[in-house]
C-alpha cells in the first residue's frame, strides 16, 4: 500500500443519494488485498482541512466480503445540506494497531439542485 492517499474526487448533486465501494490491495497487481480486519474507517466533507464539517458519510468495512472492502454511503437528507460549491473529503483508516492513514483524499464539488423534494 503506498504510503499517501490516493486522489478521488466527488462531484455530488444536491439531494442525491450515492454509493461508494473501494477495494484497497497492497500491491499495483491487485494479488495481495489490504487486511482491514477490526479496522473503523470514516470520511467527511469539510470546507477547507481544517474548517467547517459539511457531511459525514456512512463508512463501514464490508462485512460480507473479503476483508479489503469498503462502503460509503451518502444519503439523500445529508447530500441537500451541503450548500453548492468546492470543498475537501478524505478517507481515513484506523487500524486496532494504533495505526492511521488517509487511504482516499480530494476535491469535493456540489451542484445545487433544482427540484425540490417531492413527499413520497
């Protein structure tokens, strides 16, 4: 696994909802995954690196796949409170080791919406 993050940037849609799934291996061959057993991971969206929090994603290690796997989700109702404009996400791990690190980092552009929401 490198040592810095790897960039991906998020061009969201106000009140949308998305869905992530990163798969991080150790190696560019993609043969030796990257063991997050007992690992808690998190994102947030943030106005700059150290300003105002925006959005917390849902983030999770898949329970269900190999143990390389992770979640992220944004709902709808977190997605409509992020005002339109350029911020920050980044993508962090923390190992049951003590171990740290900002597997995923980069831009984050929100288009505000137009339709308002319809009651379901």
């Amino acid at each position: 696994m490198t040592t810095g993050p790897g960039t991906y940037g998020l061009d969201l849609y106000r009140g949308d909802t998305y869905a992530w799934r990163f798969v991080l291996w150790q190696d560019a061959a993609k043969t030796q995954p990257v063991d997050l057993t007992g690992a808690v991971v998190g994102a947030q969206v943030r106005a700059t690196h150290d300003g105002d929090l925006l959005a917390t994603f849902a983030v999770a290690v898949d329970p269900a796949a190999p143990h390389n796997v992770i979640n992220m989700t944004l709902d709808a109702d977190t997605s409509e409170a992020i005002p339109g404009g350029s911020y920050r996400w980044d993508l962090e791990v923390w190992w049951p080791d003590g171990t740290v690190r900002t597997i995923l980092a980069g831009g984050c552009r929100v288009t505000d919406d137009v339709t308002e929401p319809v009651p379901v």
